[in-house]
C-alpha cells in the first residue's frame, strides 16, 4: 500500500494516522477533508470509476485545488464486489464523509448501522443540505437555495435594492464544510475516549442559519429584521460601509467603536464629526454624504496610504489577485506554489505542531486501498 502523504515532522502529529474516506464531490464535502488533510488526515477519496467527482470536469482547477494532500480510490458501491471492499475499508477507518441525500448510502449497503457494526468507533458524518430529518430532507439545493431560506440572502445587497449574491459560497463553507469539520473532530475525540463513534448529521441549511448572530441579536431586540442594508454590520451605519473612491476603487471605512472614529475624525482633519450622531437609518444620511464626498476626492491607494496606519480601521478594498500579493498575506506564508499556481496553505498556525505539507489532487483511482493494515 503506498504511504500516506507527508506530514512535517515536529511536535505534535495533530491529525497523523487518522484516515477518512471521503465519498463526497463538488465543493462543500471536498472542502471539508481538505482542511482534515492540511491538518495531516489521511484521506482517501472514494470515487466512482466512470470519470469521478463531478469536479474533475466541470471545474479542473477548482478540483486541483480543493483535493490536495488526499488520495482516491475507484469504486462503484451500486456493484456488490465493490461495496464490501468500501465496508471493509471502512471496518479499519477512523471516519467516513459523504453527502448523498438521506437513504442512499442505505440502499447501497454502506449506511451508517451497517458500517458501525463492523467498526464500533467509526465517525460517520453526513454533510447534507438539510439534513437526515424534517419535511425538507429529500429536497435538492445547492448554496444559493441554503442561503435564501436561511435569511443571508434577504440580507444581503444596498438599502433599497434588490438582494444580491455573495462573493463566495456561505452555505457552502462556512455553513457546511467547516462546520461539518468541527463535527468530525469533536466525533473522533469522542471516539477516541470513549471507544464508541457516533452518527454526525451536518446540514448546510442548520450551519447558515446559525451563522446569522447579528441578524438573530437584531430580531431578539426588536422583535424583527432590519431591511436589507440597514442593520448596523450590513450598511446601515455611516461609519461601516464602503465608499467609492475618485479612481473608481473602493474603501471600506470600519470605525465602530468611538476610539477608532475618532481617530478616523481627526485624520481627515474633520473633528467636527465627532459631534454628528452615528445612527442607522435617516439620521445617518447627511453624515454619509459628507463621507461619500470625503472619499471620492482622492484615489482608494492614496487613501490606503493616508489611513492604514491610522488606527482608526480603514483599508482597501482589494480584488482577489490583489489580496494574494499583499505584504501581510506574505509574510504569513499563506500562499504556496501549485505547479505554478496560487494556492492556499492550512490558515491554522500551530506552536509545538506542524501542518500537513499536500501532494497535488490525486488522479482517479491512483490508490491501490488495503482493507487492514495502515
């Protein structure tokens, strides 16, 4: 059986000698185990012979670059032969991922009981977008759906405007993926004291719904939701928005706490702000203006320049190649080298322990899988 991709020796191995097999495709599943293996998981992706996870072809490099550091193994769990090599595997694995809807692992033989009754410890998760109980469950969606009932959707875009999407997938990730990381993690050290795994039931919809603290807190004092662009985080504030500059660019202008716009006033030479109301709503829109005006009489680097070191949290808005060539971002050491191309390292640093260094995304079928031994 070929080795494990390397971990960095030094410290504590975090997750070395853990194995997951990872039946999951497309973005949120893929996302997951790839911050598993940053953090030294062997996983293994179980895929099916007839071309692979759905990524491989509708999007390469986004496939390139959320399955680095895993292996992949082709099987075909419709096929009986090839089922009891995966509950075999399985048998011998610290945890297995998928994101079927509910039943479907079931029907082919490979449900959490099954497995469970071979492995005893198995951390089963199921990252779904609603998860393995309700009315919605059987229910087909993706990001933009999650996000709608959700709330995010209503919430997001200007005051007075129609809602607009996100720049990247909330439901997705954040909802999905990282919280469906947590999952497994508590699961496997649950496992690990107790002897026994345990059935993880992710949905992307649950995980969205509660990242929405500022809403909720808003809808707990008022009894209702702002509108869109009008709740204190979300534009309603003139203190906290952005603001286009005279090239075009924009700003965004972050002084919440009295300590931060004052020392915003005072960079602009504008104490007399310091006596104006920060308040949401009408009261705030003559002080926005002035603001609008303020910022479109010189370019988004001037006032970069001008401001950055002003403590008084004020910064660029900056495309996604602008952001990878900050001097911040490389001094972290985030970005590495993908066969010529950008991407991005564990953004976990560690003291006493080491992140995973990741082999490129594995070709299909390129793992010749053992069911016992590691």
């Amino acid at each position: 059986m070929p080795e494990p991709p390397p971990v960095a020796d030094g410290g504590n191995p975090l997750l070395r000698g853990l194995r997951i097999l990872d039946l999951t495709r497309l973005l949120p599943g893929p996302f997951c185990t790839l911050y598993l293996a940053q953090l030294g998981a062997d996983v293994v992706k179980i895929e099916d012979p007839d071309g692979g996870d759905y990524t491989r072809t509708l999007a390469p490099e986004l496939f390139a670059l959320v399955n680095r550091g895993k292996r992949s193994m082709a099987l075909d769990l419709r096929k009986p032969d090839d089922a009891e090599r995966f509950r075999a595997l399985a048998a011998d694995a610290d945890a297995v991922i998928e994101s079927f809807r509910p039943g479907v692992m079931d029907r082919l033989g490979c449900g959490y009981e099954t497995l469970r009754a071979r492995n005893p410890r198995l951390v089963y998760a199921a990252l779904t977008g609603y998860g393995h109980t309700g009315p919605w469950k059987d229910r087909a969606g993706h990001d933009l759906n999650y996000c709608g009932y959700a709330g995010v959707v209503d919430q997001n875009g200007p005051a007075g405007g129609p809602p607009v999407l996100s720049g990247f997938q909330i439901a997705d990730l954040a909802g999905g993926a990282l919280t469906c990381a947590i999952g497994v993690l508590a699961a496997l050290l649950g496992a690990r004291t107790s002897g026994q795994g345990c059935f993880v039931d992710c949905a992307m919809l649950d995980g969205t719904l509660a990242l929405q603290a500022t809403t909720l807190a808003t809808l707990r004092a008022l009894g209702k939701p702002l509108p869109r662009g009008g709740d204190m985080l979300t534009g309603g504030l003139p203190n906290y928005s952005v603001y286009e500059c005279a090239d075009g660019r924009y700003l965004a202008l972050a002084a919440l706490e009295p300590k931060f716009w004052r020392n915003f006033c005072l960079a602009v030479e504008r104490p007399d702000w310091l006596r104006r109301p920060l308040a949401i709503g009408g009261a705030g829109e003559a002080l926005r203006a002035e603001l609008a005006a303020l910022f479109k009489s010189k370019p988004r680097d001037e006032w970069e320049r001008l401001l950055a070191h002003r403590d008084c949290c004020v910064s660029a808005v900056l495309a996604p190649d602008e952001a990878l060539a900050t001097e911040q971002i490389r001094a972290r050491g985030l970005i590495e080298d993908d066969h010529g191309k950008p991407a991005v390292r564990s953004p976990l640093r560690f003291v006493g322990a080491q992140t995973a260094t990741l082999a490129p995304a594995p070709a299909l079928g390129e793992t010749a899988l053992k069911a016992s031994g590691r």
